[in-house]
C-alpha cells in the first residue's frame, strides 16, 4: 500500500494518527523500561502508557514515579558536616549497642538510610490524638529554645488551632518556631481558611516552609512525592514520631465516638537528635536555605537505656530504608509478628516475607480497617486476603473507627512506630520515619495495645462471600496497585 492510496488520500488523519500512536508507544514504553523500577510496577505504567496515550503521558507526567534531586542538600550537609563536626560526629557516639541479636539490623538500616542505632532515657506509647496533642502542648509550653514540626496534615481545625496559638506564645517569647508542612496534605491550612493563623504566628517571629508546592511545575511535578512525616523536636531533648496528624479526624476529645484509632511515641534520649537530623535536611530541601547554625539544634544527651533506631527513607534514593527494614524484621520473626496498618498494598517482596514467616510456624496476625478513607485501597488489600490465609496469616479488620495506627510486633523485644503505610506508596514515593525500640517492655506494651485492638476486630472467615462485581473490583484495584 502506498502514500497515493485512495483510501489513505480519503482518511489521512488516521494513518497518521495510527503512526503518531505507534510511535509514541514505541519511544514512552523504552523511557519508562530504561528507568529500571520494579517490574510490576513498569509494566502497570507501560499498560497506562499505551491505553490512554495523551491522558497516560500527562498522568505519567504528575504522578508517575520520579527521584527527588537534593544535590544542594548534599553540598549543604557537607557544609554541615566541617561547621559542627562535634555534634555530628556525636549523633552515632556513645550509645550503647544494640542487643546482640539485631545487630545485623541495625547495620541494614544504617546503611540504607545513613542512621545510626542510638537510644533513649524514656519512650512513651501514645494511643489517641487527643493524648498525643495533650503532650505536645505540654511540651511545647516548656520550650526554650527551639521548636521543629514536619506534617503532612495540619488542619486549621480546633486542634490545629489550640497548637498553632501555643506555638505563636512562645514564638513571642523568643522561641525559634519552624513549621514545616505538606503543600497537599495541609492545603487547607495555607489556605485562606489557615492563612490568618500562619500570619499570626510569622508577625511573631515563627517561620513556615511548604514541601513541594502545588504548582504545575513545567519540568519536574513532584505531585506524587509528599512527605509524609510527622515529627516534632522540641528544644533538641523531646521528641514526637508517629502516625498522627494534627487534625480533629484523630482527636476524640472533639469526635468522641469516630475519631482514627493511631498511635504515636514520645521519645527522650539521644534517639531525639536522629529526629532533629531528619527535619533539619527536609527543612534545607522545603525552604532553599538552611536554618542559622545554632549550637543547641543538637544538644549532647547521655546514653539511655532503651536501645533505638530512626528509620527514614523516601524516593531521595533507590535504597527504599523503611521497606528493607519492615521485611528484615518480618524476616528475624520466630515467634510472632502482630502488623497493624491502614492501607494494606504490599510489594511482592513484602507478601512473600509474611507468608514465608507464617508458613515457618511464627504466628503472623494483620490487622487492617474494615473501612478506610479510600474505597480502591481497601478493595486492593482484600484482594490479598486469600493467599495471606493459605498460608496461615490470621486477618482481622477494624470495625467502627477508623484503624490509622502503623506498628509492628516481632518476638518479645521489636517494636516498631511510624508514619508508614504497608504499601507501595510508603516504602517507594513517600518520605516516611519511624522509630524502632529493641526493648521486652516496651514491645509487651505495644503487643497490649495491639491486643486491646483485637477487641474491636472482628476474624476475617477463609470463606469469604464477596459478590461477584465486588471480586471484579478488588481484582481491578490489586492490578493497578503498584500506582497507587
């Protein structure tokens, strides 16, 4: 057939049409292959590519998988580095080891996420929002020197409001405030809804910088790539790590009877200075600039007795820290592993991990929630009940509230709190933290918790009557869940 054809002369828009289509496939589909990610999750986007070639690109293009560039960030760390080698050099100095059994852990996670193991004088469970924003304006109301916060929902809402006034007070009294929060997660505050407050607490002295501004950025859209995490420093000695954001959703004492069921930690110990470290880079990387030196950022804390370790990752690197240590603690299990989480999406690596511990006798117990704040999420996760119950993995869903607590048992001495998800989104797009306490009391203090929980779980049955549009849905929303 020839360019002359009459029936190409007669449509000449879809032969070309079909060449551009083709085309295009053939350069987007080579793009994405020579990116190198998991296969799963290229092959997903290759489908997404190919089926929807204009509306796939600009998806792609604002929400597809992209590497964060911190190259000022590291010339600044660098900086950091020779301007304060003594606090430092003093963050990974004088602690004690870890127990001799997790050894080969903490050496994973340092080398995935430059943290070192430390530890701390006190870690305090936080089982509500309401206790967890009862602490921090505890805490907040003794600073003297400084307060970090990085979140990734900050509502204007009572609770925000009640901690957003603390903050401004002792930004008046000469505190240095730095508030740090999430462009999409806290939309609502750095609108005008939250704007009067922010103005409040900027004419006092305090600042504000905003990770990854909703802007549509013409070369890099980092949509999908959020932060996160919620951490709190206070005056370098107390610190805040967890699941829970300052919003009245988790606070009970606002919503007594539909509040998110969470958990958080208070942290006193050097295990605090890891934290400080944390923010000070996402501060750097947010505002463009680091905060003035100051020689109480890092203040010097004896080693406690609790062993821990800080666990941070997120697409900055291709080493995935948080999704590497979550598999090499299901790994270490012998005896039990008790995971709560509410968005249940695991990569291949993570649903081999638990079933293998489940099939090797270790009594494996997932708790989710029975409904969640996405429908497509909750169906993807009850996709997997099936081949988590062959092998012997006992699932329970959280009835009434909603579960949003994040934390694993393994044995008798691991536990672990944090910001992330058991999901592609955590481990891969996210920028998440956590904390992990080698400890027997503070992990039968977690495990009671966790047991406390089951009260509200209800078994889910091997049986499972699911309609048939509902199989279809759960199918569809597991095949497309390395996007979500």
């Amino acid at each position: 057939m020839h360019l002359t054809d009459p029936m190409l002369l007669g449509h000449p828009w879809t032969f070309w049409l079909g060449w551009a289509w083709t085309l295009s496939s053939v350069v987007l589909t080579t793009w994405i292959v020579l990116q190198r990610r998991a296969p799963v999750s290229t092959l997903a986007w290759i489908m997404v590519l190919n089926l929807m070639p204009v509306l796939g690109l600009v998806v792609y293009h604002y929400f597809g998988p992209r590497r964060v560039r911190r190259q000022r960030l590291k010339r600044w760390h660098q900086k950091a580095v020779l301007m304060s080698q003594t606090d430092l050099a003093a963050l990974g100095a004088g602690q004690p080891p870890a127990p001799l059994w997790a050894r080969q852990h903490t050496r994973l996670i340092q080398a995935a996420c430059g943290i070192a193991p430390s530890s701390a004088h006190r870690v305090e469970l936080l089982a509500s929002g309401g206790a967890t924003l009862e602490a921090l304006l505890r805490e907040v109301t003794q600073a003297r020197r400084h307060i970090h916060l990085e979140y990734y929902i900050f509502e204007p809402d009572h609770t925000g409001t009640r901690l957003l006034q603390a903050l401004t007070e002792r930004a008046r009294a000469g505190v240095q405030v730095r508030l740090l929060v999430d462009a999409i997660g806290s939309a609502r505050l750095l609108s005008r809804h939250g704007r009067a407050l922010l103005d409040e607490l900027r004419a006092a002295g305090g600042e504000l910088a905003v990770f990854h501004p909703r802007r549509l950025d013409r070369l890099r859209p980092l949509v999908n790539l959020r932060t996160h995490r919620k951490i709190v420093v206070v005056d370098g000695h107390a610190g805040f790590v967890g699941g829970i954001n300052l919003t009245d959703d988790e606070n009970e004492q606002v919503r007594p009877h539909d509040a998110y069921r969470d958990t958080h930690l208070l942290i006193r110990g050097g295990a605090v200075r890891w934290l400080q470290y944390v923010f000070l880079k996402d501060w750097h990387y947010a505002e463009g600039r680091p905060p003035g030196h100051d020689a109480h950022l890092l203040p010097e804390q004896p080693p406690g007795s609790l062993p821990v370790q800080i666990v941070a990752s997120g697409p900055d690197t291709d080493m995935e820290g948080m999704h590497r240590a979550m598999i090499d603690a299901l790994h270490l299990a012998r005896q039990r592993i008790w995971l709560a989480t509410p968005y249940f999406v695991p990569t291949e690596a993570a649903l081999m991990a638990l079933t293998n511990a489940a099939l090797r006798g270790v009594q494996v117990k997932l708790m989710v929630p029975e409904r969640s704040d996405s429908r497509i999420v909750s169906a993807a996760a009850r996709s997997y009940y099936a081949e988590l119950q062959a092998a012997g993995v006992l699932v329970f869903e959280y009835r009434g509230r909603v579960l949003h607590a994040k934390t694993l048992v393994v044995d008798e001495a691991y536990g672990m709190v944090g910001s992330a998800n058991f999901d592609n989104r955590s481990f891969r797009l996210n920028f998440e933290v956590a904390a992990v306490v080698f400890d027997a009391d503070f992990n039968h203090r977690l495990a009671a918790m966790f047991q406390a929980d089951l009260s509200h779980c209800h078994l889910v049955p091997m049986q499972r009557h699911t309609p048939p549009l509902q199989r279809l849905f759960e199918s569809v929303a597991r095949l497309g869940s390395p996007l979500l």
